[in-house]
C-alpha cells in the first residue's frame, strides 16, 4: 500500500525525504483531490495537516463517513499540533478494539 499527503510546502519537502511520492500541496477543491488520490486502489493512508484539515473540516468528516479506505491520517505541520488537536487514529483503535490505548 501506498501512503499520500496533502500539505503545505514545508511539510512537502520533510514528507518527501522520508520517501513519499504522492504529495499534492495546499488543494483549492479536497473532495475532488480525494477522489482522484482514491481512484488509485494502491493508497492506504493519506497525511493531511492540520491547517488543511481544519479548513476542510465539513468536507472531511463527509468524506470519512463514505469511506473507510485510504484512511485520513492528520499530522502537525512546521508550527505543531494545534491545541484543539484530536488524534483520529487512537479514535479508530479505541473503535477497533474497544479500550483507550493513548498514552498519557
């Protein structure tokens, strides 16, 4: 499985040294740029930072009810988390297994 990221270009840069190909950076449209990412049955993960994802908030949120698979995966960007910062994959180990697994 592939992983792809939608970020800024800062994050860009750190993404592609650790070796991921698929980087579209700072889209105008997510829900199209998400449909076409998910055209390629290869990507498992998608990256987005915060910033984007608070945008596309709504958007996001929409798109996750639908699908399940890649799974949108939300990563600080150069400033850090963001205070209000909710971790969705401890909530969909939580789901999957059934007790808090986040460290505290």
């Amino acid at each position: 499985m592939k992983i792809a990221a939608i970020c800024d270009k800062d994050t860009a840069m750190g993404l592609r040294l650790a070796g991921i190909q698929s980087i579209y950076i700072d889209p105008a449209q997510i829900l199209i740029l998400l449909e076409d990412i998910t055209k390629d049955n290869d990507v498992g993960v998608i990256f987005i930072t915060e910033a984007l994802a608070e945008q596309f908030k709504r958007d996001l949120k929409d798109y996750r009810m639908i699908h399940h698979i890649p799974i949108i995966v939300e990563i600080p960007d150069k400033t850090g988390h963001k205070p209000d910062h909710v971790d969705f994959v401890s909530h969909l180990i939580k789901r999957a297994v059934g007790i808090d697994v986040s460290k505290k």
